[in-house]
C-alpha cells in the first residue's frame, strides 16, 4: 500500500487543482484501488503542523481541471518561521515529521513557490520523502523555464493593459497598470510587451523618474495623447537602489499606498497630463487555467506521480529545453530566477522603442 499526502503552500494561482488532478490519476492509473491512498492535507504546511487531513476519494479529482484556487486550501507560513517554536510552544517541523509519521506516508507532495520550496527541502532533510511542483504567478523559481499559473496571470494582465488602452486613449491620460511581482519583473514585461506598454517597470532595472517623463513628454509632442505604464510592484527607482539593504527596505515601506501611485504623481506633476493608476491586484491569481498551464500543470502533476513509482524524491519536476525533468530540491531552494538584464527579451523590447526607465 502506498501512502501519498498532498498539499498547496502559498499563495493560490491557476494551475493547482490540475496538478493536484495529474498527480492523482499519474498514480490511480498505475496502482490497483487497494494499492495506493491519498491524503488531502488541508491549508498548505498549517494543517500539516496542525494534523487536518482527510482520505482522498477518487472522484474527488474529477472535474476539477479548469477549475481556479485550490480544493485543499492553502495558507503562508514563513520559511524563517519554521524552526521558530511559537507562542504555543508548537515545534513546527517535529508537528509537521510527527504527522507523517502519524499518517505513515510513503511521500509527500508539495505544490508552490519559494518559501515552499525552502520548506520542502528542509522537510528533506528531516528526512522526509518529498516530491514538489513548481507554482507561481511570479515565474521566479530556480531550476524551471516555466512555473504553471505565470501564463494565465501574463493573460489576465495583458487583458488588463488592452482594456485601459481604450479609456487612455478616449481621455488622453497616461495610465500606471500596477502588476505583480516583488522581487522579480517576468510578468510585468511579458505583458507590458504583449499589451503594448510604452514604459515597463521591473526590480531588475531601478528607473530613473526623469527618463519616464521623458517617454510621456516624447509621446505628447508626437501627437499621442496617451501612455501605458506597466509597473512590477517591486519596481524602485535609482536612489532607493544605491541604498543600504535595511535602507532600501524602510525606504520602499515609507511608499504609500504603492510604488504605482507615486510614479503616478511624479509624473502628473512633470507634465500636467491627467495619470490614473489600475491595481488589477488578486484578479491575476484568479479564474481558470489556461490552456497552456492546464497542459503544463498537468505534465507535472504526472511527472511527480512518476517520481513517487520510482522512489525518487527529494526532487522537484521542471521544465527544461521543454521536458519534464526532476531536479534535487538541494540545488533550487531558496534561489530566485530573476530577469537577467541582458536578456534577448529585454532587448527585443528595447528594439521595439520599449523604455526600462534607465
């Protein structure tokens, strides 16, 4: 009898439930009914410290391919929390071995981000048999081309950025679409670049407020009336860059409500032309998969049924050149994929008249 436990870490994204789905029928379909169980693990790594889990039917992963969120819910639980004994001298990680143990599972799947995936690797080295799939809008985890929810959120952004294109236009305003993304700018240029942005904002190139002025001055002087701005909430500018990390951080905290409302402010100033911001915020974690991450969540979701057949865990599947392969959770944990500055989609923005700000 195998004895799998399942759950979903971080924040939700589309794609979760159609990996949770491969995953499943990866193992029904290659186990007898009496041979394998699967145990939900309610609310990401909390219920795991907390024991709320429940027995899997199978029908319960029918029907759930297109469907957006999570059917286990989900919760965050900082990595740097995680060996923190709490107010209620819970031992997270002994809860989390103890109820393992308690289920006598033969491994553990883990669906999420970064600070899950840093989780994933210590229970590893607790000695755990672990397998994780990549999730994450960001499209920021190390050691994958690809993390599934990133092109269902690229498309609800660009859909974004089309529909203020037509109310910038009618009013002749410069509009700032604030997008997701902290620490990494893939989504705010992949659909800045599919949207049609005039200025695209990202973590990687600081911007200097004077260059983005200049585009909307530019742009009004050659008879456009309007400009796009898409900004990764990250975005800083050139002087919060040069700053001490612990500067940098009380800088970027002293920015109320957002980055996007400054810049937005900034640049009404400088020009005296009416700038609206849009904050589309949740809305690009939200609704169905696409197309695309239907058929890569659910890729991953059979690779890591794959890896439990052949007990080969400690890893996380990915994608690499296009082919599922698994890579050791050592080697990815706790590294961010951020956007090289110097790569061939930066400048084939930049060719297309494109401004970073810098």
């Amino acid at each position: 009898m195998k004895r799998v436990g399942i759950l979903t870490s971080g924040g939700d994204c589309q794609g979760l439930n159609s990996a949770i789905r491969g995953v499943a029928k990866g193992l029904y379909n290659k186990f007898a009914k009496d041979e394998i169980e699967i145990y939900g693990i309610m609310d990401g790594y909390r219920g795991l410290i907390c024991g709320e889990y429940r027995k899997m039917e199978k029908n319960e992963f029918s029907g759930i391919l297109t469907r957006g969120g999570t059917i286990l819910g989900t919760s965050r639980q900082p990595f740097k929390l995680m060996r923190v004994v709490d107010e209620n001298s819970v031992d997270k990680v002994k809860a989390m071995k103890d109820n393992y143990e308690k289920l006598k599972l033969d491994c553990l799947v883990i669906l999420g981000g970064n600070g899950t995936q840093k989780t994933a690797n210590l229970l590893r080295e607790e000695g755990l048999n672990v397998v994780s799939l990549p999730k994450t809008i960001d499209n920021d985890l190390w050691g994958t081309d690809m993390t599934f929810g990133f092109q269902s959120a690229v498309d609800i952004a660009t859909n974004v950025i089309d529909c203020i294109h037509t109310t910038a236009t009618s009013h002749g305003r410069v509009f700032i679409i604030e997008l997701m993304g902290h620490k990494a700018g893939w989504l705010a240029l992949h659909a800045g670049i599919a949207g049609g942005a005039d200025v695209i904002l990202i973590p990687e190139i600081p911007y200097d407020i004077k260059k983005v002025i200049k585009v909307v001055k530019s742009r009004n002087k050659e008879g456009k009336n309007f400009s796009i701005i898409a900004v990764a909430e990250g975005a800083m500018s050139k002087e919060i860059a040069k700053m001490k990390k612990k500067e940098r951080k009380e800088a970027l905290a002293n920015i109320k409500p957002s980055v996007a409302y400054k810049i937005a402010e900034e640049v009404e100033q400088a020009t005296g032309q009416e700038t609206r911001v849009a904050v589309p915020g949740h809305i690009q974690r939200g609704g169905s998969p696409c197309p695309y991450d239907r058929m890569l969540s659910t890729r991953f979701g059979v690779a890591a049924a794959q890896l439990i057949i052949d007990e080969n865990y400690g890893n996380m599947v990915a994608l690499v050149n296009n082919e599922i392969v698994p890579v050791p959770l050592s080697e990815i944990a706790g590294k961010l994929k951020t956007v090289p500055t110097d790569s061939p989609i930066i400048q084939n923005a930049r060719d297309l008249g494109i401004s970073f700000g810098d």
